[in-house]
C-alpha cells in the first residue's frame, strides 16, 4: 500500500512531478497549461512543496490540474530535513512562503513515503466544502440606515503609480488594516445585501461590491473580462472597475473567517488575492491579499491574480 493507496487517488505514483515547484504552476496550470504534456482539463498531476507561512514549515502534497489546486496531504516529514531546505532557499519575500523541496527531501520521500507500507506519515487534509460560499449573505437589506456613530467616508478612487513607501503613507494616513504595514488601522464598514445574490454594498465607503469575482489571470486579460461584463452589464449595471488599493483594503478584516480570508464571510473564497488599479514605481503591480491580510506588488503577468470589482453605488 503506498501514498496514492493510502490517500484514495486516482493517479499513481508515477504522476509525481518531481520538477514541478510553485513557481512554475501559474504558467502550466493557470494559462490553461502552458507545458505541451497538460492536455486535458481532467488531467491532474501532483508535486510535493513546503508550506512556510506558520511557525514551522510543513511539507505538503499538492493535486494540480489547469484551473484545480487542492492540497490533499500533509507529509510528516523529519523537522530538521524541512528546516534545512527552507533555510536553503535564502531570502524570499514576504509573500513568497511556499517553496520546492530539495534533493533531501525527494529522497527521503521515495525511502519513506512513496511505496511504504506504513502510512503513518502521510496526514489525509479534508477538502473544504464550499458548495454555500456564496449562500445567504445574512446582512440588513438595502434600505437599513447607517448605524448611530458611523458616516459615509470618501475613499481615493482613482488609478494610481504608489512607491513602496507612498503605499505604506497611504494607508498609515487613511488608517487602513494591512497587517503587515498598519496592524492597528481598520474601516468600520456597513454592508447591506442587495437582495440579488451577485453583491453587496458598503453604505459607509458607498461602494457596490462583486460578491464573487474573476478568475486568476494577467492584468490585461482582467480588463478585458472587465469590459466583457460591463458589455453584458453584471447585476444590471455597466460601469464595475478594479478597486483602488484603499478601496480594497477597506474590506479588510482583523479576524481570518471560516474560510481563511480576513474578509466578511459574505465574500466568495475564491478569490484570495486580487488586482487593485494602482501600479508601482519604479516596476510592479499592487495587488491586496485577504488569506494572508495585506497589500503587496507582483508582477501583473506572473503569477497574475483574480480580479473583485466594485463600482459607485
């Protein structure tokens, strides 16, 4: 009995990609499978990685497929071989804390892991149901007044070029939550539904919210599904856009929800990370992150992003 056995997968063990790592799945899997061999949307392929967002790193299997990602193992691997390869990898960004495994690992994977017959290592993860993520959203209707203590608040809702350290004034000034550059900020939001299942409004910022949103993709591909569902007018309305940086990180929450996002639960889950209209200097794309709870810059063509838009209510 081995670990495609133990953990009921269809594949087998030869469906390892051992060169696969995390920074080559956004153009295999996410550009509907940018490697020659990602034939089919069925397909799935699996690849071991380092988790090292928490305390101690955690080694992972992950079941990849053009538009699928799910991790369906954690691998109780020896804590000093995790160390190791982390501390090998040397200096990352803050928001790049899932890392390939090294040879070590690979090695002690296939002595202990891949065909062993004790499976006591291997840690099943239970796949999130998330067939309500956008059920009742179980907020006041549209007409319920501003709370006593709270008024409407105008935020920049123009496109922007932010320095680093612009980015950081900006949201330090407006006493926005970012957990990594101002952990004590936060905006007091009210929002209602809207009764149409699509989205919600936030009557103190004034914005009408996607409750869902787009799928990942490069900047300019999300503007050109933006114009698409402006031409097919999304919940009878014609003029959605990407948000500011403030505009999105008014949506931010100091607490993570049922579903790992500092974001209301009303929200899909779907999109973890998403655009914002602001670019930086001197290169760079500005993006707010809900799962780990902050503004960060990447590139806009990879990894790319999922795009929430909002528009003027």
């Amino acid at each position: 009995m081995g670990l495609f056995d133990a953990l009921h997968l269809t594949g087998n063990p030869t469906a390892v990609d051992w060169e696969m790592t995390p920074e080559y799945t956004f153009g295999t899997f996410e550009s509907w499978g940018g490697r020659e061999r990602v034939r089919s949307s069925k397909e799935r392929i699996y690849y071991f990685f380092i988790d090292a967002w928490g305390k101690e790193p955690k080694l992972c299997l992950m079941e990849r497929g053009i538009k699928y990602a799910r991790v369906v193992a954690e691998i109780l691997a020896p804590p000093d071989l995790l160390r190791r390869c982390v501390e090998q990898q040397g200096k990352v960004a803050l928001f790049e804390r899932t890392m390939a495994i090294d040879e070590e690992l690979k090695q002690w994977l296939i002595d202990n892991v891949m065909s062993s017959v004790d499976n006591s290592k291997v840690v099943p993860v239970v796949s999130e149901d998330r067939s309500d993520r956008l059920g009742p959203a179980g907020l006041p209707g549209l007409n319920e007044p501003l709370p006593a203590g709270l008024e409407p608040v105008q935020l920049p809702d123009s496109a922007a070029e932010l320095t680093e350290e612009e980015a950081d004034r900006l949201i330090r000034d407006l006493g926005l939550l970012d957990h990594e550059r101002n952990p004590a900020g936060g905006f007091s939001s009210f929002l209602v539904d809207n009764g149409d299942g699509l989205t919600v409004t936030d009557k103190v910022s004034g914005l009408t919210w996607q409750r869902g949103g787009l799928d990942i993709m490069s900047n300019r591909m999300l503007r050109k599904a933006v114009d698409e569902l402006n031409r097919e007018g999304f919940a009878g309305h014609s003029d959605w856009r990407l948000p500011t940086l403030a505009e999105a990180l008014s949506l931010m929450q100091p607490e993570m929800n049922a579903k790992g996002q500092h974001i209301n639960s009303v929200f899909s889950s779907d999109q973890p990370f998403i655009f914002v209209d602001a670019v930086r200097k001197p290169g760079g794309q500005w993006f707010v992150d809900f799962k780990h709870g902050r503004a960060y810059w990447a590139s806009g063509t990879i990894p790319g992003g999922f795009g929430r838009l909002c528009r003027k209510a």
